[in-house]
C-alpha cells in the first residue's frame, strides 16, 4: 500500500552492484515501492524492492548509477513514483518519471499521481459485452476486439506489429471519439521518434499521450513505465470518462525486464530463466486495464514471441488475460498479404452468437471452414495441380483465395511507402463483402481485383475477365 509519510528520512549507501543498491537507514526504514534518490546531486533514482533487515533495503536503479559510492547519503522520499495526468499531457511524450521527451514544459501545478494503483473493484467493472470496431476488416469480421478487453498481437520480429498498432491509433481517432496512449516498453529509439512524427503528420497527435522506456534504458525503468501509462490512461477513464485506447509495444519486454531485476535482485530463475514471480507481475499490469462504469480502456498488446515458439512461458502468460490473440504470420507477409493476419491461428471470446449476433457469427464460421479445407487441399495442389481437384474442391480454392486477398487493407500510416491509399471499412461493408464473396457472385473477377481494396464495391469497378 502507498505510505502516507511525506517527512523524508536520510540514509546511506551500503553496496552498489550495477542496478542494485543497498541501503542502510537508521531508523524510519523505507517501505517497499516507495522512491530513495541518492548520488553526488541526489540525481541517481532508485525504488525500494526488498526490505533486507530491521535497517537495511536493497533497492532497483531507476536511472544510471555512474558516480554512486558507498556512504553517500540516501534519502527516502516516502512516496511511490508518481506521473503528471490530466489533459495536458495529449500531444506529448514522456519517460517513466513524467518528464517530457519533446521539449514542451508542463504546467507546474499539474496533478502527478502513484504509479502503483489497484485495478478496479469488481463492483465497479461493467459486465455488459461490448464490441470495439476498429475499421480494420480481417480484425472486425474475424477477431473482434472487445471494448475493455485486452487483445494481444503475437507475431516474431519484422512481421508488422508496431505498424498494425500505429494504424489502430489512426482509425481509434477518427471513429471513435476517445484518446489513445501508447506505451514503448524496451523498444528502439528510432521507432518512438518515428511513430511520434507519423502520428504528428496524421494530425491524431493531440488526441493521444506517448511514454517510452526504451531499449538502452535500465530494467527498473523499463519494468516500471506500463504502470505509468496506466496511470495516465485510469485519468482519462474515471475523472474524464473517456474511452481510453492503450497500446502496448512490447508486452515480452516488460517481462524481459521484470527477468533482469529478478536477476539482479538475486532470485531464482524458473523455467527458461524466467523469474519466479512472473505470473504475479503481469498480472498487476493485466489486471488494471478493465472496462468499468465510468468509461473503458481497451488495451492492444504486441508480444513478441521468442523464436515464434507459442509455448515459451512468456507468450502463455500472456494469453491467459487475453479476450482476443491476434497471430501474426510470417508466411503471409512473405506473400505481401498485409494485414499479415494468420486468419486460423487468430481467435476471440467475442465471436460469440449473443454478442455479434447471428448474422456475423455465421459468416465467420463460414470463412474460417472455406480457409480450412482450402489449407488441407494445398498439399494436394502441390502435388496434382489445381486441375485434379473436383469440381466443388475447386471452388472452395477459388472462394478462400478471393477472401484472403480481400481481408488484405491498405493502411493509412503505410502510404508514403506503397502506391495505395489507405481505407478504413466498416464493419457492414466488410462482412456483406464476405458475404457475397462465399455465395460466389465474383467468379468472373480475376482474384487480383480483390486485393488491397477497401468494400467490395471496389471490384465491380473493374471490368469482369471472361473465361
């Protein structure tokens, strides 16, 4: 619990081994999560993780600690880390203590509040089930993301997370009237800075906040700055009663992060090295990303899974808190099927009759059966050709072919690098496409007319090939 002390109480510096420090106080011992700053200027941050002893606390850097010795004076602020929220902080950048990144100089009234909150009670939550469109057609007619929930977008290296992730952040502004919030957690520099300047040139800057813990920071920095973007993200949902869109880029490093200070704190490893503690961590995290009364945040979660291996206990945490897993597949990116959505692979707890209705449900089903016995025909086709299959098998190709080129979409955020220009599609008009493509009214059309299109209008005005 956050101690209510505000008197700080001075100390020293006992050991300093890299990120960890250890610190004596004669009396008035810190509590744990609380912030200690230390150093030649009182610079260096730390948090206090373990209390060792009666005087004794061994604490995580926040921050370098170049120029840390043993009995320099250490003093315990009695407070948790605390961020700026409000308002005020749409359109900017900041790290995990509330500074800005971009220059811009805060109001110095501006409220700052605990990193460290419980999530919502349960009495506070909403129970109703709500659908979040996100204009993006293989998400909404396949994986629909649920509002409140927490959607997790697994994928390994360079298969298109971040860029699915930024184009969510354009369509949440323009459909929805709410407020985005992105949070990089160990990720590289270059990304943060472009995705600030395609966010400012998109013109959606003002309405979202970005905080970053980068890749070159210290594990105590990265491990801590989720839950200060959480804490942005609870204002603008239970003062301002707005839905909040939280974007997380990379949820591994924020497990990666909590393995280096469980390391550094000298715990023992479990399995593949993961710390012991891993399934509690995530879930403080997880847990405070809920849909209440008041207003929803909807979390959208990279994970990077190591070695595309979707049993590494990394990724199976995080599938237990998720309503929606979005498989990224490195196959389909190789064909240039962006969106490089694993159609089959991918799944959500919304695709449910009594939620999405009957219409939809059906639909759906319809696809992922065409898609399935399309992917046990392949290796028939490998083998015999397209030719030996029966009548009936080839029009299945024909249908599964078609749908997975129209659930490819042009986005906004990759224009400047292909020739297309980017569509946001209604939930309607992706399912009637859907639709009307497993009912066979376009086996006249090339299948090359169904790609990167936006409704399936698109394709009528193109001139039908006869065969």
């Amino acid at each position: 619990m956050e101690n209510t002390k505000t008197s700080e109480s001075t100390g020293s510096v006992v050991a300093t081994q890299g990120s960890v420090v250890d610190l004596r106080f004669e009396s008035d011992l810190p509590s744990i999560n609380t912030v200690v700053k230390s150093g030649p200027r009182l610079e260096i941050v730390l948090e206090v993780q373990m209390q060792l002893d009666r005087k004794r606390v061994r604490c995580i850097a926040l921050t370098p600690t170049q120029g840390l010795a043993r009995g320099m004076k250490a003093i315990a602020t009695h407070e948790p880390l605390k961020v700026p929220v409000g308002e005020k902080t749409l359109g900017h950048m900041f790290d995990v203590f509330g500074n800005t990144l971009d220059g811009f100089e805060l109001p110095p009234n501006i409220e700052r509040r605990s990193i460290h909150n419980p999530p919502p009670r349960l009495t506070q939550r909403s129970t109703a089930s709500e659908v979040f469109e996100t204009g993006i057609k293989a998400i909404d007619v396949l994986v629909p993301l649920e509002r409140g929930g927490k959607a997790g977008l697994f994928g390994g290296a360079g298969v298109g997370k971040t860029v699915l992730l930024t184009e969510l952040i354009h369509n949440m502004v323009q459909n929805h009237d709410g407020v985005s919030m992105f949070c990089g957690i160990g990720e590289r520099s270059r990304e943060g800075l472009e995705l600030y300047h395609e966010m400012k040139e998109a013109g959606v800057l003002p309405e979202m906040t970005m905080i970053f813990g980068q890749m070159n920071e210290l594990p105590g920095a990265r491990f801590r700055v989720g839950h200060a973007a959480l804490s942005m993200a609870e204002y603008f949902r239970d003062d301002a009663h707005k839905d909040v869109l939280l974007l997380i880029d990379n949820v591994f490093r924020f497990i990666q992060a909590g393995m280096e200070v469980s390391g550094l704190l000298g715990q023992m490893p479990s399995r593949l090295g993961y710390q012991p503690t891993i399934g509690t961590e995530l879930s403080e995290l997880q847990e405070r990303i809920a849909n209440t009364k008041a207003g929803a945040i909807t979390s959208i979660q990279a994970v990077y899974v190591p070695a595309d291996d979707l049993t590494d206990p990394a990724a199976v945490h995080t599938f237990s808190h998720l309503s929606a897993t979005i498989t990224l597949s490195r196959k389909r990116a190789s064909e240039g099927m962006y969106p490089a959505i694993d159609l089959l692979q991918s799944g959500s707890k919304m695709a449910a009759p009594h939620v999405i209705g009957e219409r939809h449900y059906a639909i759906a089903q319809r696809i992922r059966q065409t898609l399935a016995q399309y992917e046990e025909l392949k290796d028939i086709i490998a083998m015999l050709g397209l030719e030996q299959l029966s009548l009936q098998d080839q029009k299945t190709v024909n249908r599964s072919r078609r749908l997975e080129r129209f659930l490819t979409q042009p986005f906004y955020t990759t224009e400047q690098f292909t020739q297309y220009k980017g569509k946001n599609v209604p939930l309607k008009e992706a399912l009637d496409g859907c639709e009307r493509i497993l009912n066979d009214e376009f086996e006249e059309y090339p299948e090359s007319d169904f790609y990167m299109i936006g409704a399936i209008d698109e394709v009528t005005k193109e001139t039908p090939v006869t065969h």
